[in-house]
C-alpha cells in the first residue's frame, strides 16, 4: 500500500466498486479498503454446518461474508467482503418508478436524468430477465408466481437478473463463468460464478486492467482532515489467521468515498463527529430517513396446489406490481438456499407435513446464528410445525413498498443502533400482506405472515437497509449534495445506499449503481452523462 492516493474508497459494494472502476479506469489512483475478505467460489458455504461455521461475519471469531443485526423494531442482513453485497443478493436489477423521485429528492436527480447511467450498470452487470440454461426449463416457483399475479389481475414479468446462464465464458479478470446451475443457493455465495457479482466484472476491471488496489481485511475506523489537504484515513489490518487481531495503520486520500453501505458509512461518519470529533461539521441529519425500503421477507403461500420447488432456480425470477395510488409496491417470487430445505425435510417426519414453515424457518435462522433454540428446542417443536404439505408446495414471497424512511440512526455504546417504529409504515404493510393473501388465494394455499411481523416482536427482516447519510438540497436536512459529496467537506463523497432519502418500492441495487455511475461521471467531467455519450465509459 502506498502512503496516498488520489482516491481512497471505503467498501467493495455496489457503490465503491462502480466508482473505484470509472475512477480507475480515468487515470486516477485509487485504493479499496474493504473490511471483508477475498472469497474464492469453491469457498462458499454449502451444508448447514458450513453455513453457521463460516457464512457469518463475527470480527472475533470468522470472516464470513453475511453479517445479521438485529435491533428493537428491525433486523439486518447485509454483505461484507470483496464485491459487498453482490456476494449473497438476490441478483435484483429494477429501475426505480418515476413517481418516487420527489420531495425530499433533489430536483436534480430524476428518472429521464438516471436512465443513461441505468443503461451503463445494466451492461456492466449483464442484467437480462432469466433465459433457462441449456437442459432446463423455467423454474416451477417462477411459473406458479405469474400464474397467480396473471390470475389476480395483474401483469407479472420476469425480472433482469445479473446471472449467466449461457456457454461458459471468461469475465474481465480471467474468471471463469458458467452457466446457473440452479442449485438456488445465491444467498451463500455461487459455486459456478454464474452470479455476476462485482468481483467478476467492475472491481475486476478496476484492478486488472487500470491499477486499482483492493486490500481485503482493512476495516476503517474513522478518518482526519490532513493538514495538506485530503484525508487521513486510520484503519484496522485484520489478521487473516487470528480473528480478533489487527495490526493499527493509516492512508492518505486527496478524496475519500465512504461506500460502506446504509449502516456501515453512517457509523463511520457518527464516530468521525460524535467519538472523535474529526469532522465537527457534519449535519445533524446525520443518521436520518433510515428505511428499510419496505421490506417483508419471510411470509408465503403454505399447500400451494402445485408443485412450487422453493429451492430451484434463482433466488428471485418474476415480479408483479401491486402498487397503490398512495404506494410503490412490488411483490416477488422468493427462493431460498437449498440447505434451510435439507436441514427441514430431514426433521420431518416421514409421512407428515409441515403447518408452519416460517415459524421453524425462524427456528433454523436462530440457531444457525447461535442466538437461541437448540436442536432439542427444534426436536421437541416438529409436531406443532407440520400439516399437510411438504416443502415442495411453499412459495416464499418477497414485499418491498415505499415506507415512511423515518428511522433513525445512532450510536449506542459505540455501535450503530437503529430506531424505527412501524405505524406510519402500517397501511403500506397491510397493502402488502393483501396482495399475497391473493396470490395465495389464487394458489388455493393458506397464507402465513412474517414470523418477525407476529405478536408480539412485531418486527421485519430487511436486506435493503436505506438512508442515514441522506442527499438533499441544504445541509440541514440532508448530509450530502445530489453529487454525493457532503456538505461542508470538500472532497468527501458518499456513494451507496445511505445516500438514498426514501423508499424506492423496488429492489435498490440497480438505483445504487446507477447513482454511483453518475456521482463517478460527474467527478470526472463536471456534467451529467446523456444517452450516446461519447465520454460513456467502457465496460470492458
């Protein structure tokens, strides 16, 4: 590592990745500081006992690339590791509707003003709705969800999805691609590199071809103004071998791009302000118009009379919009990793059927995560979770909608603690629940909610946490301008999904990249990109 660079970025997301690459690919020296580590495909985890031994992140025991948070009203899955959340998403690419670009947008980002740069990330990712692999036809959990949105009255499709089903090919880094196996095991990392995550194509590019840094096991613990200008940016070394050990170090950046994702970069930042007092100035909106981006995993259609196969295919293939005069709302066919299903059916009793795959869906996650409910818990609960049906006829959904973004993030004995409460979020979520209580209906299924959503947690799971670092037009209530780059703080750029001041009512990745194409493009060349751009970047 060099003592400076022109540009140093925090995390390996959606958001670093993209910038770091346009960044690189102009000339610019620029280093990556990523807390996670470097996962080789053959890494990932497989059975359940993989699964808890090495999928989660624990700084003290293991480096996994899965780090689950759990708070009052709200839990958080989110990604860590060299290409972020790429690494364990549900490979999502949607553009965000018209109508959400309102107050408190800045009237400087609209949809006609991101579809160039929606265009480019489109590319660079090769997002296209599923087209099978040679031998396989459309999954049946896919073919089940459209019949049933078609059947409801509305007009499902299949999604653009960043996955390779084609011949096998190389990727800009050498990688080897093949074709989707459809094993479903997207969320714990794919064995094939079928998944095109950021590894395989931006920070790919960024490294091989334009000089680009990447320095796994580096998490940043804050950063100084440097007398000469820039920033000094301190982070930890982690010992690869020794977790919970770390060598102290520092690097210079003339700019710096916090892209540690919604959490990650507003406890950066709250401890730059709030602990060490390095950046007095930032706003007080600091921490503001969290969202869960109206997240409600976990809920589905138990005894579908169809075969539904939860398991096969992609974790996520077809949406539907069931959105609302007051709501954005999108519901989507859910697949989830083929071990929560062995670790399921080799419990079950032979002959009998489960009644209630949530709840010991939700039994399984927290023992995995080591929290509570032992395997004689799981033993003595078989009876109460089983009816008539098998795993093979749960279709899992997922609800996203556009929420009331008005959480609130702060630290709490120096971590990131999230307040959020869910009543001016109740009528978009009694939205949602409707709109899969018909697509049960139409399954001639039993619908169960949300096992977090039940009385009394009352809560949701979110894997798209939003805002804390929110653009805006006044740095009173917002922390960075419509380039990214906060107020007061020349040079000091946000580029991720803290950025983001509301819902979107659809998956974000796509919305992220495509603001981190533009916070990169305006950088470079102090101008909005148009359609044919010729100063458009390459992705090759």
């Amino acid at each position: 590592m060099k003592k400076t660079y022109e540009f140093v970025v925090i995390g390996s997301g959606f958001g670093g990745a993209i910038s770091a690459c346009r960044l690189a690919q102009a000339g610019r020296s620029v280093c990556i500081l990523e807390r996670g580590k470097r996962w080789d495909k053959g890494a990932f985890p497989r059975t359940t006992g993989q699964v808890s031994g090495k999928a989660f992140w624990d700084e003290q025991k293991q480096y996994g690339f899965l780090e689950y948070k759990a708070f009052r009203r709200i839990d958080v899955i989110q990604g860590c590791g060299v290409g972020g959340g790429s690494l364990h998403y549900f490979n999502v690419h949607i553009r965000t509707p018209e109508r959400v670009f309102q107050e408190p947008w800045p009237s400087e980002i609209a949809r006609p003003v991101l579809d160039p740069y929606y265009d480019l990330a489109k590319d660079g990712l090769d997002a296209r709705p599923l087209e099978p692999p040679v031998g396989l036809p459309i999954p049946s959990r896919t073919t089940a969800f459209m019949d049933a949105a078609t059947a409801a009255g509305k007009n499902p499709s299949l999604v653009d999805i960043a996955v390779h089903t084609g011949p096998d090919r190389s990727g800009s880094g050498g990688h080897l691609q093949s074709a989707c196996t459809y094993c479903g095991n997207c969320l714990l990392g794919c064995h094939v590199h079928a998944k095109n995550t950021l590894d395989l194509n931006y920070l790919a590019l960024a490294e091989s071809q334009h000089g680009a840094e990447i320095y796994p096991l580096h998490a940043v613990t804050y950063l100084t103004p440097a007398k000469q200008g820039g920033y000094d940016v301190h982070f930890q070394h982690l010992d690869p071998e020794c977790p919970g050990q770390f060598e102290i170090g520092t690097v210079h950046g003339t700019h710096v791009i916090f892209s540690a994702g919604a959490l990650g970069s507003t406890e950066l930042l709250l401890k730059c302000r709030d602990e060490k007092g390095a950046l007095p100035g930032l706003s007080n909106a600091l921490g503001s118009r969290f969202s869960g981006n109206g997240d409600f995993l976990l809920a589905g259609t138990l005894g579908a009379n169809r075969d539904v196969d939860p398991g096969w295919g992609p974790s996520i293939t077809a949406s539907a919009d069931w959105s609302s005069p007051d709501h954005v709302i999108t519901i989507e066919d859910l697949g989830l990793p083929d071990p929560l299903f062995w670790y399921l059916e080799g419990l079950l009793p032979s002959g009998q059927r489960l009644r209630d795959l949530l709840r010991f869906s939700w039994v399984y996650l927290l023992q995995t995560l080591g929290r509570s409910w032992g395997s004689t818990r799981v033993s003595r609960e078989i009876d109460a979770l089983i009816m008539g049906g098998r795993t093979t006829h749960f279709l899992p959904y997922l609800g996203i909608g556009t929420d009331a973004a008005d959480g609130q993030m702060q630290l709490r004995n120096g971590a990131i603690d999230i307040q959020w409460q869910h009543r001016r979020s109740k009528a978009l979520f009694r939205e949602i629940e409707n709109a899969m209580r018909e697509m049960t209906r139409q399954l001639g299924g039993r619908y169960a909610t949300s096992l977090l959503w039940r009385w009394p947690l009352r809560k949701l799971l979110t894997a798209h946490p939003l805002g804390g670092c929110p653009m805006g037009t006044r740095p009173d209530n917002s922390v960075v301008d419509h380039r990214g780059e906060v107020w007061g703080h020349p040079g000091l750029y946000v580029c991720d999904g803290s950025t983001i001041p509301t819902a979107l009512g659809v998956n974000p990745s796509m919305t992220i990249c495509a603001l981190a194409e533009r916070t990169a493009f305006l950088i470079l060349h102090k101008r909005e990109m148009r359609a044919s751009d010729p100063q458009t970047p390459q992705n090759t």
